[in-house]
C-alpha cells in the first residue's frame, strides 16, 4: 500500500507539469517554421553550433524522436558540428523536462539541468566538427552540392504539382484554432506515447526506492568521481527520454546519490544510447564516436562535480517534492490534472490494443 500510495503521490504531484511541458512543446511543434532548422544550421563552427543546440534545447523529441530529425538534417545539408550540437542537446532538455525537473527536483535543478545540456551540445559539436579531416569535407561538399543538384531537378520536375499545392495551401491556410487543436492533438498523442512508457517506469522506480529502499544505502558511492562513472555506465544501454529520466533521477537521489551524479545521469542518457551512437557512426564517421562521447561524458562530469560544489557552498536544497513535501500548485488541481493525464495514457494504451488486434 504505501508504494501504491507513493507512486499515486508522485504520479500527481508530476502531472501538471507535465501537462503544461506537453502543451508548450506541441505549441512549439506546430507553430516552428518547416524550413527554420534547415536554414540556420549549415555551417561549421561555432557561431551554427551555439545556434543548433539553443535550437534543439527546447524541442519536443526523445531519444528516438531526435534520431530522425537529425538525420533529416544532416541530409538536408547541415553540418557535422551542428548535427551533433542538436543531436546531444535536444534529448537531453527540453520545455516538458524543465518543468517536470522543477518541481521532482527543485528550481536548481531546473536551472543548471538545461545550462549543462547546452554546454555539452556546444562542446560535443565542436569537438566532432574539429575531428572532421579535410578529405571529409571535400566529400561532405561534393555529396551536398550532389544531393542539392538531384533535389533542384526533383523541384523542377514537380513545379506544377507544388505549385497546385502551395496554392491549396494557401486558399486553406489553417486558422489559429486550427493550429491550437493540431498542437493538443500532436501533444496528446505522438509526444505524449514517445514519453508515457519510460515516464511510467521513471515514476515506478522512483516509487520503489521511496518505499524500500533505506536512504543512505548508496551514500558510500553516492558522491563523486565512481557514482559518476557508475551512472553513465547505467544509462548508457537506456533508451530514455530527458522527461522519463526525472522520476528517475528523483528515485537516484532518493537513495543516496549526489546530486551532481544525478545530473550526470540526465545528461548521459538520453545522449548516450546505442542508437545514437550508431548514427553517430553511420552518418558523422567512426571517428567522431571519440569526440562525440568526450564531449558528453566529459562535460557531463564537469557539471556534475560543479553541482555538488554549489550545492554545499551555497547550502541549496535538491529534494524530490515527496521529500520536501512543498506542494506548488493546489491540491484540487493536481488531482484534476493528474486524472486527465491518467485518462490520456488509457486512451493510448487503448489505442494500441485496438491497433494490434486489427
């Protein structure tokens, strides 16, 4: 009972936030520009990567989301620096991850969480654009102006039916309603199942390490450079979003860990999964897995021991709201949210059956 009601605690207290994370992300889905990620992000250096990865920090995607994206980029002609600055800095943060981390982890963790995730993106991007030989660039070159050449002639070929398109378009450019009913419907369904599986099993955890596991058990390892090598080693084969590692990262601290390994653990997650490194591999060069992970892993350490130092210098508080017990929002409205939320996951899981059945 007490980890049922732990879970129901922790499920309401996030809900809101969630909520609100969702909403925004979708408004930010719908209303972004198609062509705005293509247009900005196809040089080297520093000036294309710090705009990649302000770029991709508040994006709705996940691990699994950012892959395509990324991809789609890249052969749209953007760069290697900034392919990877978005690939590492858009599941690592985003506008749904803050508000859950401000409220399961406090308003430090919120703040600092998406600070690091942009440096790791910066760094990692830089780090990855600088390993590029010369030979790569010349080939990287040839192959865009190729791809750019096959796409020109496409646009040619097809002129007449984007013409009748655009101009379809334009006779039915959606009104402001339209778009605010597209965004609840890509937020209460695509970005909504992208997250719902980890985000349960975050809140699941969370809630077992709450009810039985002994608050100090992993204190001896719980501060410095081995709980950080442990957690990245732990999250690297998790294929987790930045919003599903919060509950998470709540259970981890709940048991004893720093918070700068926690921080550690977000960051390294959602960046370092298999598949992420096998795009990397694929699309950037073998040789860039190297930059790419020091770029992450480093930085990640870097932030974490940074965290620990405030923390204890400037005696800051990092508490899951179940320990802290400060409840931001009333009651009434947590559970109300809560229920919508939970009446949302069935409509998916419902969803699912009924795809699989016919």
């Amino acid at each position: 009972m007490d980890f049922l009601f732990n879970f129901w605690q922790l499920f309401m207290i996030s809900a809101p936030w969630l909520l609100l994370g969702l909403f925004v992300a979708a408004l930010i889905n719908v209303y972004l520009p198609k062509d705005f990620l293509n247009k900005h992000l196809g040089k080297e250096g520093m000036a294309t990567t710090v705009k990649a990865a302000l770029i991709g920090a508040p994006m709705p995607l996940c691990s699994c989301g950012v892959i395509p994206a990324a991809l789609g980029l890249r052969r749209a002609g953007a760069s290697k620096s900034a392919t990877t600055a978005f690939l590492v800095s858009t599941p690592e943060t985003g506008v749904d991850s803050i508000s859950v981390s401000y409220v399961l982890l406090g308003p430090f963790m919120a703040i600092i969480r998406p600070i690091a995730a942009v440096t790791s993106a910066i760094t990692a991007g830089l780090l990855v654009g600088r390993d590029t030989a010369k030979k790569e660039l010349d080939d990287s070159v040839h192959a865009t102006s190729c791809c750019a050449k096959k796409e020109a002639q496409q646009e040619i070929e097809q002129a007449p039916a984007k013409t009748s398109c655009c101009a379809s378009k334009k006779a039915q450019k959606p009104s402001q309603k339209q778009k605010l009913l597209n965004a609840i419907e890509f937020s209460t369904n695509k970005l909504l199942s992208d997250t719902a599986k980890w985000l349960l099993i975050g809140l699941l955890f969370a809630a077992a390490i709450q009810t039985y596991v002994p608050q100090d058990f992993l204190l001896q390892w719980g501060d410095g450079i081995v709980a950080m090598v442990v957690v990245i080693l732990v999250s690297i084969p998790m294929y987790i979003c930045a919003t599903a590692s919060t509950p998470i990262a709540a259970g981890l601290l709940l048991s004893g860990v720093s918070p700068g390994a926690v921080l550690v653990f977000m960051l390294a997650g959602p960046a370092t999964n298999v598949a992420t490194l096998g795009v990397v591999a694929s699309e950037l060069g073998k040789r860039a897995i190297v930059a790419y992970l020091f770029g992450v892993i480093a930085v990640a350490i870097a932030f974490g021991f940074l965290t620990n130092y405030l923390v204890d210098e400037f005696n800051i508080v990092v508490a899951p709201a179940l320990v802290s017990h400060e409840h931001v929002l009333p009651h009434w409205f947590e559970l109300a949210t809560a229920v919508l939320l939970g009446a949302l996951l069935l409509r998916l899981l419902v969803k699912q059956v009924i795809a699989k059945k016919s």
